[in-house]
C-alpha cells in the first residue's frame, strides 16, 4: 500500500514548525519568532511503533489576503489538505479562537477526513480547563500539547497510530534521492512542479520565494525517485538574514543527503563562479551531478550557440565534460523527459562495480604507453587497482611512492578511466595507497 500522509495545518505561528520539528525528532522546518517562516510544504518520513507515515508541515493559514505569497501559501494549505490522509489541526491555546481556525475547520469538515484537534502551548495540566472554547469547532479527536517542550507528543503519535492502516509501508532499499539545487530564481520550483505535473512548490517571480527544502516521491521507468527543491544558493556575502542562512544551511544538507544533484543555471545570465562553487561542493561529496542550463527559449540562437555555451562552461570549469550538460525550457517543457532518464541512468552505473579484471588490464596499457614520471630519483611504479566503492565512486591503486605522483598524472588516469568505462555523471576518486 502507499505510506499515510500526515498534514499538519494552522494559522501562522501556533508552532506547527515546532511540532513538526518534534515528532521527527529534529530540526528539520525552520523556526523563528517570525510570522509566516513556513512558506512551503515540509515532508519528511516518521517511524512510530511499527508503522511508518509522511509527515507534512505547511505554511500558516491565511484566509482573504491580497499580499501574493500568502495567497500562495492559503493555496498549498489547501492542496497539503487534500493529499493528506489525516489532519492535524494546531491551534494556540493561549488565545481565542481566530477567523482563520475557522476557515481551517470549514475546509476540514469539507473535505471529511479524520482530523485531530491538537491544542499547542498547554504546558500543564492546570491549563487545559481554560481552552474548553476549542470544542466549539466540531472536532471530537483532541490533545493538549506544547510543542515546544515536548508534553504529551506521545499521546499525540498514539492518536495518529490509530487512525493509521494496519498494513506496514517497508521503505524501497533502491529508492534514488534527487536534489534540485542551484542560486535564487533559476527555475527550481518551477521544474520541480513541471516534472511532478502539479503545483507542489510555491513558484512566484520573487527571488527567494523557496526557504526550505520540499521533497515528494514520483515513478519513472518503474524507478521510485525522491525529488527535493531547495532554496537558492546565494554567495555568503549577500545573505541577509538568519532566515535565510539556516535555509542555505538547509540545502547543503540536502546535497548531503542525495543521491544526484541537478544543478540549474540561468542561461541568460550564464556560468558563474557562484555556480561552480555549488558544483565543486557537489562533487567534493561524491554526488552525482547534472548540469541543467534553464530558460533556453529567451536565448537568440544561431547554428552553433549550444555547443559555444557548453564550450564556455566547460572551459570555465573542465571537470564539467565527464557530466551530462542540459539545456532545458521549464516554461515550455523542452527537454524535461531527459532530466530523470539521466537521473536514473547515473544511478545504475552505482549499483555494479567494474571488473577488477578490466581495470588492470587498462592500467598495464596505461603505464605501457604513458608511465609515471620518475620524482626525486625514484622510479613510480603502479601495481594493481581496484573499485572499493560505487557510491561515492572511488578507486584504488597501488603503488611504491604513493605520496610522489604528481596532480597532472593522477588527473591523466582519471581521464584515462573515465575515457574506457561509462561514468558520465559521476565524480571519481583516486586513492593511492602503498603496496
């Protein structure tokens, strides 16, 4: 069966963050003593007893605003509603209920799902007889909470373990992890929703708009793929709040996390060195790496423009000709059938390793045509390699005087490797070791 989805809905600033922070154990959404932090939907996957759930944490609730992101988010607590299997409705008990708690309820009691009521900032017992009022609002599942120092969580996963199926969801080993990443208004959040076919991300015109990192799960060609959207990357010197510090935070944990990271680059504005530094960071954590150059359809073309530009990144940055290079049109869908394909065609060269076999009889004709040069009167000698890893991709090879051969040689071999064997996509480690 599919894993049941948790939503957690509210007005802003009743601690949903907060709550969900705890029940994962966590901290996984942003929390700031600042309204409207939460702008995206948040999911993560929660194990309580023996069954597991898709937890969602979602923007705060807020109904008849004209501003254009709280629009947005009003739309995305609607949507997170509507794919949840169960509701979680936060209000604070230390203030009357609002307008917004009951346009939540009306919504709730629409659409009829099992909903629990879960009262935040209760911190004792003794408070619980004075937020009676919020049984007003129809809900009979209820639980006094506080989020922030954890009481009664338990009884709150007990409440939610039984309106859960009895059937247990057993994680998928193989699922493969892609992160979507790159600097602010690229067109993350816009491919992330092209290729899920729905409005999953909040997309606007506002660099920024992404502060947390957003994941769901698709299939494509029978492969189950987490797809994450991340918040853009800026350089350090022009972050401007703590908000948007933990987010970039945020989004190197997720690189962290991945499998393949889809770097996307504005084609208007080209390859840059802020580009690179997210590249060589992706590359550094043995990630796979896809380069996407977006908003194809605003370049003025001529017979060889592709080529140049790849040329141009490719000069820019020349580990970049062993990775896939795309250029894509999110606007009108050009390409996008070949973004996952490569995804998951990076992904199998991770699952079997190349024949020991094969790799010594490449590296006898290697050192035959081109040897080590001899350092410091001592002839180099290369003795044997072996794959010892897939994921990262590493390679070992060894030798008399590990520590004496140059960078140019150990760049050669890799070349060499990368040249006999298909591993387009990801980056290759060396390890020299001492025979």
């Amino acid at each position: 069966m599919n894993i049941s989805t948790i939503g957690i809905l509210g007005r802003p600033n009743v601690g949903k963050s907060t709550l969900f922070n705890r029940l994962l154990g966590k901290q996984k959404s942003i929390v700031a003593p600042i309204e409207g932090v939460t702008r995206d939907r948040i999911v993560d996957k929660i194990e309580w007893l023996d069954k597991e759930f898709m937890l969602i944490d979602t923007g705060g609730y807020i109904p008849k605003s004209n501003d254009l992101i709280e629009k947005q988010v009003k739309l995305q607590a609607e949507v997170a509603s509507k794919e949840s299997d169960i509701l979680l409705l936060v209000v604070d008990g230390k203030e009357d209920i609002t307008s917004s708690d009951q346009s939540l309820v009306q919504i709730i009691h629409e659409l009829g799902k099992p909903c629990i009521l879960v009262i935040n900032k209760v911190d004792d017992k003794k408070q619980e007889k004075n937020v009676y009022d919020f049984y007003s609002l129809g809900i009979q599942n209820i639980v006094f909470i506080s989020a922030q120092n954890g009481r009664q969580v338990g009884l709150l996963l007990d409440k939610i373990y039984n309106l859960l199926p009895n059937e247990i969801h057993k994680k998928q080993s193989n699922d493969i992890s892609f992160a979507i990443v790159g600097m602010p208004n690229v067109g993350k959040s816009s491919l992330m929703n092209a290729l899920l076919d729905e409005e999953k991300s909040i997309v606007t015109d506002i660099a920024g708009t992404t502060r947390d990192s957003i994941d769901s799960y698709i299939k494509h060609n029978k492969k189950i793929i987490r797809i994450i959207d991340t918040a853009g990357l800026r350089k350090k010197t022009k972050i401007v709040d703590s908000i948007e510090f933990f987010s970039s935070v945020r989004t190197f944990r997720v690189i962290d996390d991945c499998n393949i990271a889809a770097v996307m680059i504005d084609a208007d504005k080209g390859f840059n060195t802020q580009d690179k530094n997210i590249i060589r960071y992706i590359v550094d954590r043995g990630k796979g790496v896809i380069i996407l150059v977006n908003k194809w359809d605003l370049i003025v073309k001529e017979t060889n423009t592709m080529k140049e530009m790849k040329d141009d990144i490719i000069s820019f940055y020349p580990y970049l000709q062993h990775h896939p290079i795309l250029f894509i049109s999110v606007k009108n869908k050009f390409r996008l059938d070949k973004i996952l394909n490569n995804v998951i065609a990076i992904h199998s060269k991770t699952i079997d390793k190349i024949k020991t076999s094969d790799l010594n009889c490449l590296l006898e004709n290697i050192t035959r045509k081109y040897p080590p040069p001899s350092i410091q009167g001592k002839q180099i000698k290369l003795n044997y390699i072996t794959q010892v890893s897939s994921f990262p991709l590493v390679f070992a090879i060894y030798t008399n005087y590990p520590r004496l051969i140059s960078v140019a040689y150990k760049r050669y071999l890799d070349n060499q490797i990368r040249a006999n064997f298909d591993l387009s996509g990801l980056p290759g480690k060396i390890s020299f070791r001492k025979k």
